[in-house]
C-alpha cells in the first residue's frame, strides 16, 4: 500500500468521524436545549404546585377561623337571645299576674 493511498484512507476515516462528531455534538446542543427548557417547566410547575399546596394550607386555615368566628358570633348570639326570651318571659308573667290579680280583684269586688 502506497502512503498517498494512506494518507487518503486516514483523511477519509477522518472525514467520517469528524462529520459524526459534528452530528453528535448537534445533538447534544439540542439535548441541551431540551434538558434547559424541561427544567425551566419542572421549576415553573414546582412553584406553581407549592402555591397551591400553600393556598390549600391558607383556605384551610381561613376556613378554620372563619368557622370559629362564626362559632363566637353564633355562641355570643345565643346568650343575647336568652337574654332577650328571659326579658320577654317575665315581661309576659308580669302581665299574667297583673291579669290574675285583676280577675281575683273583679271576684273579690262581686
């Protein structure tokens, strides 16, 4: 074998792994460009998901002491309520009584 016709083989031989280092490094720049953005979307979706689970954590407690207020309120509304029947309830035997001794008055007066 001649040298020229090695010389030749060798450029040709690397031609090919020039041209397939070439591809593969194209490839590896898109993979790169992928694996970038699917990070970008991880972090994007794990922010998002933390917001949520943060939001769930906040309703909830929202919910909780929106529900306790309601309970205070509602607790505070009964007494008020017992109060006022209370008031009522002797407003009303007063009157009873009144009626009463008037009636025992009218029968003691015949």
């Amino acid at each position: 074998m001649s040298t020229t016709h090695r010389i030749a083989r060798k450029w040709h031989s690397m031609h090919k792994e020039w041209a397939a280092f070439e591809a593969s490094k194209k490839k590896v720049s898109k993979d790169e460009a992928r694996v970038a953005m699917l990070k970008a979307t991880l972090e994007a979706d794990r922010a998002k998901f933390e917001s949520d689970q943060k939001t769930e954590e906040w309703s909830v407690a929202s919910w909780k002491r929106k529900a306790e207020a309601e309970a205070a309120l509602l607790s505070e509304e009964r007494k008020c309520w017992r109060e006022i029947c209370e008031k009522d309830n002797n407003e009303k035997m007063g009157r009873c009584n009144a009626i009463n001794n008037f009636k025992a008055e009218v029968e003691r007066l015949k």
